[in-house]
C-alpha cells in the first residue's frame, strides 16, 4: 500500500480549510503521486525480478573454468572493448547475465570484457559476494567496474539531460537510462556494446560500424559496434537529446537508431545493407529468434536444427523483458538449454549444480 508523505499530509490541512479548488488540487497531486509509483512498479527492469540462486560466493576456478580455456591469456591493448551495462542498482546477476558476459569472454580472449554497474560503490571496494561475480573473475578478461553516470555522460549532449531533476520519474528510466549509457560508450570509447541478455556464439569484432535489424524496418541497439567517435554515433546523440520523448516505449531506442539510420542512408524502408560505412545487418546474425516467437526459446531442438538455425549466427538475443519468468529444464534439449551448455558451461555448471 502507498504511504503518503508528511509533505502532502501537513499539505492536506492547509488546503481543507481553503477553496474547493484546493482540495482539488490536492487530490490531483496524490494521484498523480500514486499513479507514478505504480508505474515504476510495473515497467521495473525485469532482470532485477530475475530470481537468483545459489549465493555462495565460493567458486573453484579449476572446476569450472578447466584448462582448455587459457586463463593465463590477457587481453591487448589494441583489441576493442566489449560493454555491458547493468543500470538498475541490483547487484544480484541471473544465470543469464553469467552467461551472457561469460560467452563474451570465451569468443573474445584478446579483448576486455568490461561489465559496469550502477549499483557498485564507487569507491575501490570488493565485490559483493555472490557467485556470479566469483565464477566471472575466473575469466582475466572480464572487469566489473561501477557505472559512474555523470562521469560517463560527462562532455555529451546527454549530461544536461541526466541531470534534469524530474527525470527518475518518468515511467521508462532505466530502458532508456540503458539507451543513453550505449550510445555514449560508443561514441566515447568504441568497441562492442551487449546487453546483458544475449549469448554471444562467435568472436563479433569483425562487424565494425554495425547494428542489427531486429525485424521488418526496425533496427535494435541490444548490439552495437562502432569505432570511437563515430559521427554516426554522434547524430544519435543529438536526436537522443533534440527528439527527446521518454512517455513512449522504445522511442529513445528502436525508434531513434532506426530514424538516424534511415536519415544517414536517405532511405524509407531498412533491409541488409551497407551505408556510407555503417552496416545493418541481417536479422539472422545477431536477432536469429524474433521477438515474437521468443518461446522457441524453450522448445527442444535436434542438434541438426540447432545448428540449422545457427548456421549465421553471431550472437542470440534471448528477450529477456518477455521470457525471463518462463521455466527452463536444465539438463534438457531445449534451444536456451543447449545454447547455456555450449557457450556459458561454466554457468551452465553452476545451474546444474543449483
């Protein structure tokens, strides 16, 4: 049950013994008050409703790291970062964030996987304990550093706009918060942007300057990879700003890579293509599963089919926002199951092992 501040209570004798006009005043500002705190409750990051298991923070890297992955191996300097963002304040990681920057590592040992997260102290403090974060410290590539935003979104369009006082309130913050964090990192630093529900099948450092179509006539940007400055990067970043509408699902993400994009190429309708440098890609390479038939997820496949539908493929965006309160059977020849075994075993061990 919502609770009303003391603000509004002391607000309440104040106005009762004014006009009714007043009163009415005073109703519409709770309202309003209770309207938007349910709806934060309802559009809350699903990956912070994701339940966890398992918290001991013991893990043996020999155990579920084995040799055949060359944990001595350390990035270069010369290889482009790969980013995930967690913008939300939990500090709790699902199998499927394991898996997802766990993946990463194993299909890209000469880069820095680095995993930034709001919800870490900013000092140089230890990890919270939990498992996840012991299991992906086996791997030397993988960082986990707290997500300083206004150290990020400093020098950009984008720092006024964070910093505008109302901001938290809007009913979309954290997906478009996530949008923002993306943009900026590849236009400040370059490399390879993910979010942290995809399962990553091949190394994805040869797709430069590239975004996927999602489907029909809308690119996504759960993937990006573009080298440092961009100025397609930096036009994303002015429309961010100057066609700015948070009330509207997606229109700060799809939305607005999708509009740049058709701007860049002076195009009406988006299909596979190269554009004045910058490629969108084919639904197949990093979107192989469609958001609307995300339950193939969860149906068994033969290992002919699998690799059938995979033939393409760099990377499987799993849909977490729809999927992540379906039930999946581990050890099982479902889709997800099988891409867990392949390509995150360390995690898959884990989830076997809970």
């Amino acid at each position: 049950m919502l609770r009303m501040p003391s603000c509004l209570l002391k607000l309440s004798r104040v106005v009762l013994s004014h006009k009714p006009w007043a009163l009415f005043t005073l109703i519409f500002v709770f309202i309003s008050f209770a309207y938007i705190k349910l709806y934060l409750g309802i559009w809350e990051d699903p990956e912070s409703r994701v339940p966890t298991y398992g918290l001991s923070a013991d893990i043996s890297c020999a155990h579920y790291v084995p040799s055949a992955f060359n944990i001595t191996h350390r990035p270069s300097p010369s290889a482009g970062n790969v980013f995930f963002v967690e913008t939300s304040e939990q500090t709790t990681p699902s199998y499927l964030f394991s898996c997802s920057v766990e993946s990463a590592a194993r299909t890209h040992p000469a880069s820095r996987v680095v995993v930034l997260m709001r919800g870490l102290a900013k000092e140089n403090a230890s990890l919270p304990k939990h498992w996840a974060f012991s299991l992906l410290s086996c791997f030397p590539n993988v960082e986990i550093r707290p997500l300083d935003l206004m150290k990020l979104f400093s020098g950009t369009p984008l720092k006024r706009w964070y910093l505008w006082p109302l901001r938290h309130w809007e009913p979309y913050f954290f997906p478009v918060l996530s949008d923002a964090c993306r943009i900026v990192l590849m236009w400040k630093f370059g490399g390879i942007y993910l979010d942290t529900d995809f399962i990553v099948l091949r190394n994805l450092q040869n797709l430069t300057n590239a975004l996927g179509i999602q489907d029909y006539d809308v690119l996504n940007g759960a993937f990006l990879s573009f080298k440092r400055k961009h100025k397609f990067m930096k036009l994303c970043m002015q429309d961010f700003v100057q066609d700015y509408n948070g009330w509207v699902w997606g229109h700060q993400g799809p939305e607005l890579l999708t509009r740049v994009f058709k701007k860049w190429c002076s195009i009406q309708t988006i299909e596979s293509m190269s554009c004045r440098g910058v490629r969108a890609l084919a639904p197949e390479v990093v979107y192989p599963i469609p958001w609307q038939d995300w339950k193939k997820l969860f149906e068994a496949v033969s290992a002919s089919e699998f690799h059938k539908l995979l033939k393409n493929t760099y990377a499987v965006h799993i849909w977490n926002k729809l999927s992540h309160e379906t039930k999946l059977e581990i050890p099982s020849q479902a889709l997800l199951a099988q891409l867990y075994s392949q390509f995150c075993p360390a995690t898959y061990a884990k989830m076997k092992q809970d």
